[in-house]
C-alpha cells in the first residue's frame, strides 16, 4: 500500500553518530517510521541519551559506544548487532570533523585527522556493513557527503576533498553491491544548526552570511535531513542507488551573485 512506502517496521537501523546533529535526528525519525534503531556513538552518553528518547517516544532502540577509527570494534560492535537481530537492515554513518584553514596553513597532521575519520572511518563503517548485508543479499546504507562536495570556499579544501570522497564511494559501494541487493547513497546536507557547525553560529556575521547565500534565506534544522535518509532507509527508495540526494535549501541551484530589479 502506497501509505506503508516510507515504513521502517520490522528493519535495524543502525545509526552511527546518533548522539547529537543530524544523526540524533535521524535515529529519532528511523524509530518514529517503525525501525529499531541502534544508537552508537564516540559519545556514549550521547547514545545513551538518544536511545532513551525512543523508548521514552514508544519506539524501540538500544545505544553503545564506537569509535569509526577503531575497525576491529567497528566489526565486533555491527557483527554483534546482526547476531542479536538476525539482521542487519540499514547504517546510516553521520560522524565527520573539519578543520577549516588555508591550505598553505594546514599541517599534514591536520589533513590526516581530517582525512582519518570522514573518509577512513566511513569506508570502513561502509565495509563492515557490506559484510554483513551482500549474504543476507538485502540492505541500505545511507552516507553523509555535503553541499561542499561540489562548491567550495577558502578554508575548507580537505574538508571539501573528503565530502566528494564520499560521493565517489557511495557510487562506488553501489556498483559494487546492487548485484547483491543492497543499496548505497548519500544526503548532501545544506548548512545545518548542529554542534559541527556552532562556531559558526558564534559568528553572526557568518552565520548570515551563510542564511543570505541560501534562496530559503535560513538555515536548516537536523530534523530537516531526516525525511530523505529515511526515504532511502526504506522500500520507497527500492530502485535508488549511487547517488546523492542534496537536502540543501536551494544552495546549489542559485549562484548567489544578484537578485536582478523587479524579479
Ligand atoms: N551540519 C552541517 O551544516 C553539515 C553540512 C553539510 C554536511 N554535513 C555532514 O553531515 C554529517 C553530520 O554532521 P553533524 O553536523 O550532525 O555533525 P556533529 O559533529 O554535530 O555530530 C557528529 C557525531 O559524530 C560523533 N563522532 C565523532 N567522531 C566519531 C568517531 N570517531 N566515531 C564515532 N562517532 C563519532 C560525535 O560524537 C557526534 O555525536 C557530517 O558528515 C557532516 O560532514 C553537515
């Protein structure tokens, strides 16, 4: 029935990076459409906590503790999750940092923390997954690129690099793995209010900056990337794969230069 498309009843979704942002939103809105959500986290607290609200909602959900640079608890904790569910439905992967310099100011130690967890942790989120959804021969997972995986701006060259990263491994995962049935894609979020983003919500000057470049003249809420990541978590999106759904209030759609008079 046209009505149950976007249903998550009966999956396990896991969502790393559940504790706060856009993952937090994310797990809440997987557990309202009918999924149980594993909650995980570096924070487990933070898991904990997101897990608890669930519950508290009626909703099913348990939380633990990852670390995306840690591939060996990585293994263990998703390995753990399908032995206890006798499957493994959905990941969704949110966690990515960025530190914003010059490129001639950047120490490679810095592009390798960057580097490290949006595109080594995730790959390696994405390989534990594909592990256990190609023999069960159905699955989606949803990754988290960015609006920066195709304009950019001073200060954010690796950040940028790691965000179109992420684009080429969705597509790559999903040649690889829709033979198998399962599916890979990612959401290009727009600038969104999370704690990834704070200092620049400090900044008014920025933060406006930001709201002006953007049609919508906002920012976007977490809650706000959570209705395409469940599309794609669910049957509705049976014959998407490898590609990016941009969830980016008009960003890419408008060069931003001039409102001509009258218009
Ligand atoms: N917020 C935005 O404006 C925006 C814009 C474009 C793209 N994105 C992308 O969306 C995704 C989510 O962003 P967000 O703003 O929700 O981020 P966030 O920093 O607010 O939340 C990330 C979560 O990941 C967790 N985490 C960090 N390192 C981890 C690790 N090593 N292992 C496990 N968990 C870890 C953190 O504890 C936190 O709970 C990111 O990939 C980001 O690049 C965000």
């Amino acid at each position: 029935m046209a009505s149950d498309m976007f249903s998550l009843d009966g999956k396990v979704v896991t969502v790393v990076g559940a504790g706060a942002g856009i993952g937090e939103a994310v797990a809440l809105a997987a557990a309202a459409q009918g999924a149980h959500v594993v909650c995980l986290d570096l924070n487990a607290g933070h898991a904990e906590a997101t897990a608890a609200r669930i519950v508290k909602d009626g909703g099913r959900s348990e939380a633990g503790t990852i670390d995306l640079g840690d591939e060996t608890q990585i293994d263990g904790s998703f390995q753990r999750i399908a032995d206890a569910h006798g499957r493994f439905d959905g990941l969704v992967c949110t966690p990515a940092i960025n530190v914003r310099k010059p490129i001639l100011k950047y120490s490679l130690a810095e592009f390798d923390k960057v580097v490290s967890l949006n595109l080594r942790g995730n790959f390696a989120a994405l390989m534990a997954a594909g592990r256990l959804m190609t023999p069960q021969k159905s699955g989606s997972i949803v990754l988290f690129s960015s609006i920066r995986s195709i304009v950019t701006e001073p200060g954010q060259a690796v950040y940028s690099m790691t965000k179109a990263g992420i684009l080429q491994l969705a597509k790559s995962a999903a040649t690889e793995w829709a033979p198998m049935g399962v599916r890979v894609n990612a959401i290009g979020p727009g600038v969104t209010e999370t704690p990834l983003t704070a200092p620049i919500k400090a900044n008014a000057d920025w933060y406006n900056a930001y709201a002006a470049k953007n049609p919508m003249n906002r920012w976007a809420q977490p809650s706000e990337m959570a209705g395409a990541t469940v599309f794609l978590l669910s049957d509705a999106a049976s014959y998407v794969t490898g590609t990016i759904i941009y969830v980016d209030g008009g960003w890419l759609a408008a060069d931003g230069r001039f409102t001509p008079p009258g218009m």
